[in-house]
C-alpha cells in the first residue's frame, strides 16, 4: 500500500492551494484519524493491529544461497560472538584493540566524533581508521570471529562529519524544492563521498513528518505533509545503496529510514516525546515514507526515540516485529538510537533486555557498551533474552552484511572510491548542491517586484547570517550541534555574501559587508541575511514560533535601514516557518532560504539578474511546511481539501511560493501583536535562566577590558581579541546542555545572562527564592571568583563563589543553591533585575554549569560565607 497523494496549485493570488487526497488520508489537522477501526483498547496502550498495515512490501530479492551462508556462519558463532554483533559502541569510547578484543558487529561516529578527536582529520585518517577497524574485525587472534564490522554514521545533508564535504540543504528545504529526481543526484553523491573515507552505512533518511513547528528537529523533515516524502524516500534508499548493477558497489553505502515511528508527532511538539495519534493517523501521516524506503529495499530501520501512547518505540514489540517484521516483511536489522534503550522502564543505558527482546536487533550503546555487553550476555544465559531473538538479531545483522557484500569486498583502504581526496567536496557535487539550493529558496514577498535585483548597483550586505556558512548549514555539520564552526571549517564552500559579491563585482556594481547594517556609503539595496542560529534534537526544542521573542536585534536592524529610505531584501535562514510578521512588514521582498548547506552561491544566483537585466534562475520552490499567521499557531497543518478545516488560516499556505511572472502584493500591516501570554516571574514557583540553552528570551554575553558586551551567537565564543575567557559546549557525554567557561587569568572577564527588559524578581526574593544551578569543576580558583546579579549599570550584587567552587570535588557535578537575599542584601533590586546571572573572574578557573534557575522555598540564607 504505496498510498499517494496529488498537490495541485491554485491561483497564487488567493495565498492558498488545495489537495486531492484518497479516503485513507482523511485524518484531521491534529493526525486524528476519523477512521471507526483505530479507535481500540489496543490502540491506547501502544500497541499496533497488524491488519490495517500493509503486507510484505520490503521488495528485496530473497536468496537461498545467502540464507545457506547465514546459517553456516551461526552455527559456528559462540554467544559471546553473537552478542558482539550486536552491540554497538562509538569510536570517542572504543579503540582498534577494543574491536580486536571483541569483534564488535559495527561501530558508529557521532555528531563531532573525528579520527583521532581531530576536528580536522583528513580523508586519509578517516580511511585509515577504517582500515584499522576493518582489519581488527577480522582478525581471529582474540575473538575467534573473522566477520567484517561496518561503521555508521549520520551523513543527514551530505558527508556531514568531515571537513570539506559537501553540505546539501537540510531535509526542509529539500522539501521545498519538490524534486524526486534530483534528491536521487544528491543521495548518489553523498553515498560516494561517505565511501571515499571508508564508511559502509549511512544513518539517513529521515522520514519523519512535522506536525508542530516548535520541535527542534522539524527541519530534519521534508514536509507536514506525507505525499513529499513517501516519494522522497525512495528515491534517497535507490540513491544511497544503488540500484542494478551498481547497487552496493564502491560507492554506494547502506542506507537507513528513520525514526521508527511518528517521532515528527509528539504532544507540544516535544522531542523524544509521546504521540497520541490514532493508529490510522499513524499509518497515514507518520509511516509513508517508511512504505516507499520498503518498497524501495532498504535495508535497516531506526528505533525512534518517540513513544506512541505512553510506549517507548524502543520497547514496542507490537510495531517493531509485529508490524515491521512480521507483517510487511522487513527482513533487514532494526538498529537502536543513541542510548534510546536506556529510556526504556527498567533499563539502562548498560542494561536493556527489553529493547532486545522488542524487536531491536542493534542497540547503539556509544558508551557504556562493556557493561552492556557482559550484562545481556548473563541475560542471555538466564533467559530474560531468549536464544531465539538472539539467532534472528544476528541473521539479520549477517544478511545485511553479505547484501552489501562486507564479507566479499576488498578492505576500505583497498576501494575504489578511496583513491585519492577528489571525490570529497569535488566540483560536481558542488554544482548539484547549488542546483539544490537555487531550487529550495522560496519567495514570499516580492512588493514592487524588487527582484530580481540589477547587480550594477551599490548593494549592502548585513545580518548575522551574511557571511557565515555555519549558520547556513545548521545542526548536524560538523558538530552535533552545527556550533563552534567557523569560515574556514568549510574549504571549498561559499557563504552568502560570498556568492553576492561574485555576482555584483563581475557585472560592475560594489559590495559592502557588515553585520550591524552599519556602511560607508549609502546602498542602493540592502541584502539583510538572518534567523536562527544553529541546533539539534532537543536543543533546538522552543517554547513559541516566534522568532526571536523579546529580544528584537534582526528587527531592529530591519527597521534602521528602512528608516533611512533604503530597499530591504530580507534572507531569511531558519529550520521551520517562524512567526515574522514584523520582520515582513519591514522586507521589500522576503525569502525562506532554510537551511542552504555550504554553497551559499546558490542563493545570489536567484536574488540577482544578469548583468543584461535577463533573469538568471527564477524562483521555484513552494512551502513544504504552512506558514504561521499568529505566533499561536504551533501545529498549523495542510489539511487537504476532504476535511477544509475552518481554522486553517496559515499567513502563506502549503504549497504556496511566487516566481519572477507574479505581482502579488503582500501588506506591510501585517498583525504584530503577540497572541500570547508570556508568564511572569513573579507568578511562578521559579524562573528559568538556562536549560540546555538561554530562557525567557535571554542571551549569553563575554565581557572584559576589550569589550563589555560581546553577544554570544553559538555554543563556542572568546573574549573580543583575546582568550581571557573561552566559552564552550563540549561536555559530549552532557550532549551539550552544559556551557563550559574558561579563565585563563590574564585579565578580569565575565560571562552573563541578560535580556531585552529587566524582570521582576521580587516575589520570588520574598518566597525564599534561590539562584539554583549544577556545576562540576574542572579547575578551582586559588583567588577570588565573583557571582552576581545586575540591575542597572550602578545597580549590582556579586558575591565571592571561591571557598565553594574550591571545596567541591573536580570533575563531579554538584548541586550549588544560594539565597536570593544574599545578593538582595548587598545591593541588587530584585524588581528590575537586567542581569540574573553573573559569573567574573581574574584568576585561572574552569567549571561547567548546567540547568540554572531561580526556584522558591530557600532555607534562612547565611550570606556570611561568601566574601565581597
């Protein structure tokens, strides 16, 4: 059941398109399904009725002589070799001895995990370690096992872990671009360049359909709606492992549909959250990409991290060997998450029969994978995992081996795809990525037809995201978190102005560059390029769609030019639609640019005309995702035009997308007022300053001699000209929700939390309020280390943390609580408090601090302990 749908345009006038959908896809706009079957007892349990899901769809040619071979080489595995193929550990906590040792079944690299931790590792080093791995894998010396490991890896928009690959546009914009044929290219490309460094699988595609655009991997999905990536799916299976004769050649890797299932929807749109939709809601919305990838022979699965009416995926046997199995015929591995088993009641992250017993038949243990080794070993000998599922798991895991002819192929350092550093980021790859980008762009406002613009003129490029390919390309790129990469972590590729400055110099016209609109020379045009700043997962998780809520620094950049009469073209870089009416009302012409990737020259090529005023590449791509009117509109979703659901009343429908032919006029009053209630702090029971990133629209700022007020864009940032104080996210096993600050005691330098508008802490200062945070300290002070509040510039509080920084233990987390009184008693306001966090130091110091927050129900404060 390969169900599809049909999107057809209607006049782009009227801002909205309509659909064509089959009787199975009439789930409403919150994926309840209408359908009177999947309303069971079952059902809220979690558990799946195999009926309603299609049967034996995994087209894979079935082999008898391959099944023989399976059976051969199990019969003469011990246990200890079994398990081992199933465990599954990742290369900054295992070594080549380590694989000797144990023979692992495969092994994985995560976000910012690099041969030899060298961010910089060549091509040859990643070879090499594959060669290295390979070779111990094979050897019996220790293990007894001569079965070739495989190594996995999250290559997401291109060969995404290694310096110079080429990055796609994330999965968003791809979805906007609505071409199959080209997503073939571009999982064709990536598979070679993930060949060439000697890697054999590919964690990608992601499949997932967004329902709410607050959750932070919306922009890992192609569409709210299924019809583009049940077709996108397949495509990328047949382009990654090849088709034909060249399917799982030199240059074709295994690829893997994720995450098993409907982790785009979760209740609030909350990552690693439950989803209550209906069965059918399931089947229609959340699993079509999951039929085509089948049909198309994929060969392994993802667990998702999701439950689905309180049942942790990893855990539901029901949907992961009832249905995937058992019923449509899945014969390949289903491969765990990050530590996803640990999730699990009863479980572990060194413990999980349950995961096992489910239906998980590699459990990706990054860390902990000696004690989960032995651990499901005894549970094996005792019977909580039964032998049986331990066969199946290690069938599965061999099959897919010898279809991708692991046991046949020369070793990674011997392949053809690794001769030579011409495949990574090579020029055609490039040129199909920039194809890519051209075709992702889509044109929401164009007044006045201002674009295309004549590159013979004077034209200003600012913003924060003007010239940083970091930005650009988002989470997963290079680090997990897409943070602390700069310019030059991208040889080959292009930002935004780079590619603005090559149209605009060529045809005559001159380029000025600045990221706070400020110039030397009136502009003709200015080309304004911000929005989000890079994130994954549950980091990038956000509690409104507004962007930037409270804290106006694009808008007010907006806003300046306009004011002094000047065209504003607004680029707009973001991983899902954002509430911008302001930031529209001061655009000209406005583009959702996404997430492009690291060939920033693909966008100038649209924003500019040729010198001769003919168009160079016209606009073509359409909204995969409904573009919010209201900041409350969270989960606004095409409904189709079966349901014509009375509240969809999006700013810009599904599908909707000018070209250079349209003269739409968009208004410039847009609504700007909020819909929403922000709480205050007085109101609540505490008030959050930090968790995983900054709250209630606060920013982390450095400051020292050089300067006072440094804005901190990312999860990496040093004093302006200097390294007094280093701020990170590095903590990988904190899987960065800790910030790290370092001293280096040449010179005094603070780090602080400040917002747009000072809050009111006086409640909470009369409840007994206190600044609770944990800390782990990597190096203790031997002088003076300050914490503080501000309220004011000659309004402030610090207290000396020394003596307590000193008497905690090193490299252990602890728990830090300090009464709001102390700080209220030697000066602070708590009624206008502009800085709630303070941390400032001239000595040498490192500590990490996580999950900060001012929380009521203190003890009687003895604020003689700290010295001030």
């Amino acid at each position: 059941m390969n169900i599809s749908t049909k999107l057809t345009m209607v006049a782009l006038s009227t801002l909205t398109v309509t659909a064509c959908l089959t009787s199975e896809q009439s789930g409403d706009a919150e994926g309840k399904s209408q359908h009177p079957i999947a309303s069971t007892s079952l059902e809220s349990q979690g558990i799946a009725t195999k009926a309603l899901w299609p049967k034996d769809i995994h087209r894979v040619e079935k082999s008898q002589l391959l099944e023989t071979r399976i059976d051969t080489l199990i019969a003469t595995m011990s246990n200890e070799q079994k398990i081992a193929q199933m465990v599954q550990p990742e290369i900054r906590s295992m070594t080549v001895a380590d694989m000797r040792q144990y023979g692992f079944g495969s092994y994985l690299n995560g976000g910012g995990a690099f041969p030899g931790n060298d961010k910089h590792a060549k091509v040859t080093d990643w070879v090499q370690l594959a060669e290295d791995m390979y070779q111990a894998s094979v050897d019996d010396s220790l293990d007894g096992s001569t079965i070739p490991t495989m190594w996995g890896t999250d290559a997401v928009h291109g060969h995404n872990n290694v310096i110079g690959a080429t990055i796609f546009p994330h999965n968003i914009g791809l979805g906007a671009m609505n071409n199959p044929g080209l997503i073939h290219q571009i999982a064709t490309a990536t598979a070679s360049e993930v060949a060439a460094t000697g890697i054999d699988w590919v964690f990608a595609p992601t499949v997932a359909v967004a329902r709410d655009d607050r959750w932070g991997r919306t922009y890992e999905s192609y569409s709210e709606y299924p019809d583009i990536v049940s077709r996108y799916s397949a495509e990328i299976v047949s382009g990654l492992q090849g088709q034909g004769k060249t399917q799982f050649d030199s240059e074709h890797v295994i690829s893997t549909v994720k995450h098993f299932l409907g982790d785009g929807g979760t209740e609030n749109g909350k990552d690693q959250g439950n989803n209550l939709s209906s069965e059918q809601a399931l089947i229609d919305l959340h699993a079509q990409g999951y039929f085509s990838a089948l049909e198309a022979g994929v060969q392994t699965v993802m667990a998702s991290y999701n439950s689905w009416h309180g049942s942790k995926m990893h855990g539901n046997e029901s949907l992961l060997t009832g249905v995937l199995k058992d019923h449509m015929g899945f014969d390949g591995l289903v491969v765990g998450d990050w530590n996803g088993h640990g999730k699990l009641p009863g479980c572990s992250n060194d413990s999980c029969a349950l995961a096992i017993n489910a239906g998980v038949d590699i459990i990706m243990v990054p860390d902990d994978w000696k004690a989960f080794y032995h651990n499901t070993l005894k549970q094996l000998a005792d019977g909580t995992i039964r032998q049986s599922r331990v066969d199946d798991a290690v069938r599965r895991i061999l099959r897919v081996k010898l279809r991708a002819g692991l046991f046949d192929n020369p070793s990674p350092a011997t392949r053809l795809a690794n001769n030579g550093n011409d495949i990574i980021g090579s020029q055609a790859h490039r040129d199909i990525a920039r194809q890519a980008v051209r075709e992702s762009l889509v044109l929401l406002k164009n007044n006045d037809n201002i674009l295309p613009l004549a590159p013979r003129q004077n034209v200003l490029v600012t913003g924060s995201g003007a010239d940083n390919i970091g930005m650009q390309s988002g989470g997963w790129t290079i680090s997990w978190q897409g943070t602390g990469n700069s310019n030059s972590d991208f040889p080959g590729g292009s930002s935004i102005f780079d590619g603005i400055k090559a149209q605009v110099t060529s045809a005559g016209g001159s380029v000025e560059l600045s990221t706070d609109a400020s110039f030397k020379q009136k502009p003709d045009v200015a080309v304004v390029v911000f929005g989000e700043q890079p994130y994954a997962e549950y980091d990038g998780d956000i509690t409104t769609i507004e962007h930037q809520a409270g804290n106006k620094t694009d808008l007010a950049l907006l806003t300046s030019l306009k004011a002094q009469g000047i065209k504003v073209v607004s680029v707009f870089i973001s991983g899902r639609p954002l509430w911008v009416n302001a930031e529209l009302n001061q655009s000209d012409a406005f583009v959702a640019a996404w997430l492009p990737g690291s060939e920033g020259r693909g966008v100038s090529e649209v924003l500019f005309s040729k010198a001769n005023g003919e168009i160079n590449y016209d606009f073509v791509g359409k909204l995969p995702f409904s573009w919010p009117a209201s900041d409350g509109q969270n989960s606004l979703n095409f409904p189709g035009v079966k349901n014509k659901a009375a509240d969809y009343q999006p700013l810009f429908s599904y599908g909707y997308g000018l070209n250079y032919r349209d003269e739409l006029t968009v208004s410039n009053e847009l609504n700007e007022k909020s819909s929403l209630q922000t709480a205050s702090a007085d109101s609540e029971n505490s008030y959050g300053l930090f968790n995983r990133r900054p709250e209630n629209n606060l920013e982390f700022y450095l400051a020292d001699a050089a300067n006072p007020e440094l804005l901190v864009t990312g999860n990496y940032a040093t004093t302006a000209g200097s390294d007094n104080l280093v701020f990170d996210s590095v903590d990988w096993k904190k899987q960065e929700d800790t910030r790290e600050f370092t001293w280096s005691g040449n010179a005094s330098a603070s780090v602080y939390l400040k917002g747009e508008q000072s809050i009111d802490l006086t409640q909470l200062d009369l409840a007994g309020g206190r600044l609770v945070f944990d800390v782990k300290v990597s190096s203790a002070p031997n002088a003076a280390v300050y914490l503080g509040m501000a309220c004011g510039e000659n309004c402030a509080a610090k207290l000396d943390i020394s003596k307590q920084l000193q008497a905690l233990p090193v490299t252990q987390w602890q728990q830090m609580a300090i009464d709001m009184t102390c700080f209220s008693q030697t000066g602070l306001k708590p009624e206008q408090v502009t800085k709630p966090l303070i941390f400032e130091s001239s000595t040498a110091v490192k500590f990490s601090i996580a999950n900060v927050r001012i929380a009521k129900g203190g003890q009687t404060a003895n604020c003689n302990l700290f010295a001030n």
